[in-house]
C-alpha cells in the first residue's frame, strides 16, 4: 500500500512539473506547438496500470483540458 501511494506521489509532481513546463512552452511559442517529452521508468510509463491511467494518458488529459492538447 506504501509503494502504490508513493508511486501517485511521483506521478503528481510529474504531472505538475510536465504542465507547469508544458504551459510555459507554450506561451513561449505563441501559436507554434510545442512537443513534451517524458523520460522514466516502469512507474511513468504505467506498467501494470489501465492505458488511461498511466502517466502519459493522464498529462496527455490534463494539457488537453488546458487547450494545450494537439
């Protein structure tokens, strides 16, 4: 039960660092888009998870609600 709180601690501080940059990207690049890229492990890439919830599912989600999708 540790681990798996921990692991959504990781995943929170990632996610809040992926938009905080994601969201800084891109009103640097105006109206140009801009590509994120997630370096890990077996924890950011969600192994043993549902595909949408794990981590890139999730950032992916979250830019997307903040217009910062596709």
């Amino acid at each position: 039960m540790a681990r798996a709180g921990r692991r959504r601690k990781v995943a929170a501080v990632l996610l809040g660092a992926a938009l905080a940059l994601g969201a800084a990207g891109a009103a640097a690049a105006g109206t140009a888009g801009c590509r994120i890229a997630v370096l890990g492990d077996s924890l950011t890439a969600g192994y043993g998870l549902p595909l949408q919830a794990a981590f890139p599912a999730r950032l992916e989600a979250a830019l997307s609600a903040r217009g910062l999708g596709r």
